[in-house]
C-alpha cells in the first residue's frame, strides 16, 4: 500500500492507482469482468497487493516469526491488532469513472473472504479527484509527496 495512517483507532491503508499514461488505450474493456473472471485482468495485481498487506499484518498480529520481524518495522500505535480501512483510490479518464461502482462490486467481492480474515467489510474504491476533494486526504497525500 502507498500510504497508512492511524487516525480515530483505526488504520488506514491507502494504494493510489493512476491510469494517466494509459488513458488514450484505457477502454471500458480494461474495467469491466470478462465473462468467467471476478475482476478485469487489470486488478489482479491489485488483488495480490491487497492480499499481501493484509498477509503481513495478520502475520505481524499474530506473532508468527515472520510477522515478528514485519511488527519491528510498525509504528507502535499498529503494533496491536486494530481495526483496518482499506482504501484505493484510482485516477482515470473521467469517461469511463462511471465503471468505478461496478468495479469496487467485483473487487470486494473477490476479496470478501481474505478481507473478512482482518474484519474488515470491504475495500472502498474511490475516484482519485475525489480523494483530493477530501481535506483530510487532500492534505495527508500533498503531505507526503
């Protein structure tokens, strides 16, 4: 993930996805499931991004010897389980933005059952204009670029 805050007991992971550079080939095509598959091929690296965050945490919270030497690197307010958010926020053209709901759909639903390990009930998918609109982001992100 790009960014983790701690921020009301809760910790916050956010993956930043821009398709700038693709955007005169990005299609609808890239954004929507092919029939048999969850998510579009596009994602899948996502998936396992997502999946491996979470990994490492459970790891880290259990105590396992791989997550022990993860939990030496966590800041000490996340070295506890606690409660997670998982956000992604996705910068793309604004013609396809209107795929984003059936997006966020495929992809928890592909997650459900690795996301529901940590407690957590899904994984919000934003628009990354949205994600600057918001002061609070706004603000982290600028910060941190």
């Amino acid at each position: 993930m790009d960014f983790a805050w701690i921020d009301g007991g809760k910790l916050f992971l956010l993956e930043v996805r821009s398709y700038a550079q693709v955007s005169t080939t990005l299609t609808g095509a890239d954004l929507i499931p092919l029939k048999g598959q969850a998510v579009p091929h596009r994602f899948e690296a996502l998936i396992d991004k997502l999946t491996d965050s979470l990994l490492m945490l459970l790891a880290a919270w259990a105590d396992t010897d791989c997550g022990k030497s993860i939990k030496a690197g966590l800041p000490a307010a996340a070295k506890s389980r606690m409660p997670l958010k998982l956000v992604i926020a996705i910068e793309m053209p604004s013609t396809l933005s209107v795929h984003l709901s059936g997006l966020r759909d495929s992809l928890n639903a592909r997650m459900r059952g690795r996301i529901a390990l940590a407690d957590v009930r899904n994984v919000a998918l934003i628009d990354y204009a949205r994600l600057l609109a918001n002061p609070t982001f706004s603000a982290f992100v600028k910060a941190q670029v």
